[in-house]
C-alpha cells in the first residue's frame, strides 16, 4: 500500500469520525500535522559542531529543549531551524558568524534535534525562542522557514526590544497555505477543516485564516530582511513578497536554491545584511 493511499485513508477515517465524535476527530486530525517524523539526530551520531556548541537542555511548555552556544564576543544571534531539521542545518552559518565573531545562541525546537517530544507546535517553540531571546539579550534573529514564522510570531506576542535584525529565510506567512497542503494530502473534508480551525482558535485565539505573520501588528519589528528562491518548492515565493509588502524589510531572492538556502551566497548575503 502506497503512502497515498494511506494518506487518503486517514483522511476518510477522519471524515467519519467526525460525525459520531466531532472533538476528538478534531484532536486527532492537528495530532497527525503536528507529528514530526523526521529531524531528530540518531543518539549514537556525532556531529562535531554540534557537539561543540551543545549546552544543557532547559524547560518549556513541558518540553527539554537543547540549547546550544558558540561564544564570541559580537553581537548576539540566534538560529531558529526549520519544520523536520534541526540546529546542524546552520553548520554554514554557523562559521561565516563565527569568522566575524558573533555570539552565536541556537536551539533545537520541541521534537527535533535533541529536544524532547513527538509533537510539535508553533506556539511551543515560539514559547522557547522567547525564553532564549529575553535570557541572553538576544539582538539578532535568523529563521528558516518554520523557525521564520516563529520568530515573527513572537515578535508579535511581545516587543522582544532587544531583537534590533530579523532573517527571514524561505518562510511562509499564512498559516491557512500549510493547513491547505496537509488537507490536500490527506483528503479531509470542510467539517473536519471546521472543527480542526476551532480547535486552533480556542487554543492560540487565531483561527487558520487569520494566522498570518503578515497580518500582524508589530511594535518596533526592527530591520527585516527576507531570503526566498524563486524555485522553492515547498513555500512560494509569493509567501514571501507578501511579508515584504505587509511589513516591510529587504527581500533578496535566489534562483535555483531550492527550500534549504544553506549555500555560500545565501551566507554571504546574510552577513552583509548583519554588518
């Protein structure tokens, strides 16, 4: 049996559960998008730079999230990875700051990396970035696409004043185009759609539609810059010309990257941006 097909069957299973317990299909359906199937790092591998920056893990929303910290004595910068990935994915970064000596925080987000968990939530790692953010004065923040999101969204829950540069690399805006992906891929109907967009609300007091980084009123953003390829095929570019045009910043697009944007140029470009 193909992962389509299994895909589409949960999806009917949904469909019919939703009719004889509507709250449970509802829990059920964001548990399956908030898995994480991919991202965690095999205990028995060693990742040098990893292991060099590894600090103690620390508590949040009933997460242990592994921080991680590559002293230097510039400005202060954390990395925020994206959906399935995990700190590792900032290696190229991670030596193009630490060749100007910036003090460099990161953290792997709930049910990646080293962090603890199954599932993961937007609000759970927004949660710990913030915690990081206001522990460390953190003045600079880099996100890949999830981690993009998440780093807006809490800019938005608070002023964070110390956060004077944002990156935004390859990351979506609207919430409602990636709840639209996973509904197509699993084929559920507009009432579990229904009860899944309650669900958020109640939880997050934003439905789908309106969770949108570039719908958000911002106090004191600070200097944004957006990355995004032109050919990315996960978030489309128009994701991105949309938080340019809402909120503003610097947008810079690639050809040929794809969704990762871990290459030299993307690197350079970002260090032009933070000097």
């Amino acid at each position: 049996m193909t992962r389509a097909l299994i895909a589409k069957l949960i999806g009917k299973s949904l469909n019919v559960l939703s009719l004889v317990a509507p709250n449970y299909a509802a829990q059920k359906t964001l548990e399956i998008f908030a898995k994480v199937r991919k991202g965690k790092i095999e205990k028995d591998r060693i990742l040098p730079i990893l292991e060099e920056g590894k600090q103690n893990r620390f508590h949040c929303n009933g997460h242990e999230i592994q921080r991680y910290h590559w002293k230097g004595s510039g400005k202060k910068v954390l990395l925020l990875h994206g959906w399935e990935s995990n700190t590792h994915r900032w290696r190229n970064l991670i030596k193009s700051l630490q060749a100007k000596d910036f003090d460099i925080h990161a953290i792997d987000a709930p049910a990646h990396g080293y962090s603890s968990g199954t599932y993961h939530y937007l609000t759970n790692y927004t949660a710990a970035a913030t915690k990081m953010i206001e522990e460390y004065d953190i003045e600079i923040v880099v996100g890949h696409s999830m981690g993009g999101m998440a780093m807006l969204f809490a800019k938005n829950l608070k002023p964070l004043e110390t956060v004077k540069q944002l990156v935004s690399i390859g990351a979506p805006t609207d919430f409602s185009l990636i709840v639209a992906g996973y509904q197509n891929t699993i084929g559920f109907n507009q009432r579990v759609y229904n009860l899944l967009d309650r669900l958020i609300e109640k939880e997050i007091k934003l439905n789908i539609t309106d969770f949108s980084t570039s719908k958000f009123n911002y106090k004191n953003l600070g200097d944004l810059m957006i990355l995004h390829d032109r050919l990315d095929p996960t978030i489309p570019l128009w994701q991105a010309e949309r938080i340019q045009k809402n909120v503003g910043g610097e947008l810079f697009i690639t050809e040929g990257f794809g969704h990762s944007m871990h290459q030299k140029e993307v690197c350079q470009k970002i260090m032009e941006f933070l000097n």
